[in-house]
C-alpha cells in the first residue's frame, strides 16, 4: 500500500464580503494563494435583505411568534403594520448586491435612492445622489452593501444615522464593524431608529446592552431584527 501524503492548503476560494480587510495580506505572507467569487451570493444576499425588508413591514416576527402562542392578532398590530409602496429606500453601495436588491425593491413599487463611489451607469431606474447626507434625509429605509475597509469602519455613525428622518429602518447585510454600535443602541433607545436588522455578528456589544433582544423581535413597541 502506497502512503497518502497531504500537503497543507495552498488556495482558498471565498466570497470577500466575509473576510476581514487585513485577511488577504496576512494569507499571502504565509504562502496561502487566494481567490475570490465577488458575484457568488449577490441573488442569495439581496433576497435575504428584501425579507428581511418585507418582515420588518409586515410584522412577520411579531405574527408568527403570536401564532404559536396561540393567540390571534397580537394587540396593537394593526398600527406597526405598514406596506413598503411608495416608500424611500435608500441603499449604501450599488454594487452587484446593491443593485440586485434594488430591482427586487423597486417592483413593489418602491422609490430607490443611491450612493456609491461613482454612479451606476445601470441604474436608470434609480436616483443617484452625488452627496450621501442629502440621500439620508430623504430615506425611510438605509440598505448598508459596502465592503469592509479601514475607512468604511464606522462609516455610519452618529451624524448619518441622525440624519435619517425619526423613525427609519436600518438594514446591514455587508459587515457589522460599518456600523458604530454604541451609536445605534442609543437611537434605538431614544426611538430615532425604528428597527435595525444585521446579518453578520460584529460584537456582543447590541447583545448583551440595556437594549433586550427576543428571538427575532425587539421589545419596546418597535420593529427589529437580529440575525447572525
């Protein structure tokens, strides 16, 4: 019988929105090749955003726990119940995920509003606005699809999210570090933020503040998600 030899890993194929900024540099010093698939969960990316969009809305989190107590239109529904028509969206970073999500949005109808480093020359169906501040104060929903960077860490802070009308959704689906979390407890707290829904796990900070988390609901009358 001939002895199987293993040699260590010298490739890793990964979609970059789950690698750290540094992560690339320091494989590579250490003889790790690595490649990328940037489109490869654009689709399962923007529709995982549009539900969670839809659920925030329509109260799914809130229908569905109420099911299964049991219990049949939770009181007080009615009025945090709304529908997504006519409302603003705007997104942070039209690139492939950005702007799949934006054409799922934009068939309810919705009105989409952009901000990227440079205008989509795709997205006549869209508003590009060349200053990301005049883009917040119009926006009922802020989408974050920019890439974690050094300079992206932190981008949304307290002067952006306090420019959003009172009330808003925000939504992460890039890399938690983008968003200042003590900055989003507190307008949380004080109501300026409606609801804010991640996918990816920055800290235990949101966990484990005076902000009490339910499963996929947040407690204080207001819309909120989650996930990691």
């Amino acid at each position: 019988m001939i002895p199987l030899t293993f040699m260590p890993a010298k490739l890793e194929v990964t979609s970059p929105q789950f690698q750290e900024p540094n992560s690339f540099l320091i494989k590579n010093s250490i003889g790790i090749y690595l490649s990328n698939t940037p489109a490869a969960v654009d689709d399962a990316t923007a529709t995982t955003t549009m539900y969670l969009l839809l659920a925030t809305f329509r109260q799914f989190t809130l229908a569905e726990r109420s099911l299964r107590e049991h219990k049949w239109k939770p009181k007080g529904i009615g009025s945090k119940t709304h529908n997504i028509t006519g409302k603003t969206l705007a997104i942070l970073g039209l690139g492939g995920i950005g702007m799949r999500f934006a054409i799922l949005a934009h068939a309810f109808p919705m009105r989409i509003i952009y901000h990227s480093r440079r205008k989509n020359p795709n997205a006549k169906y869209f508003e590009y606005f060349d200053d990301v501040e005049e883009m917040l104060r119009q926006a009922d929903v802020l989408s974050i699809h920019v890439p974690l960077k050094p300079e992206t860490v932190g981008l949304v802070g307290e002067r952006w999210i306090r420019m959003l009308k009172p009330g808003a959704i925000i939504i992460n689906t890039a890399r938690g570090k983008i968003i200042d979390e003590d900055v989003m407890i507190r307008a949380l707290e004080d109501h300026h933020v409606c609801s804010f829904l991640r996918w990816h796990c920055n800290s235990e900070k949101i966990s484990n503040s005076s902000v009490q988390w339910v499963l996929m609901f947040f407690r204080m009358n207001r819309r909120s998600t989650h996930v990691c």
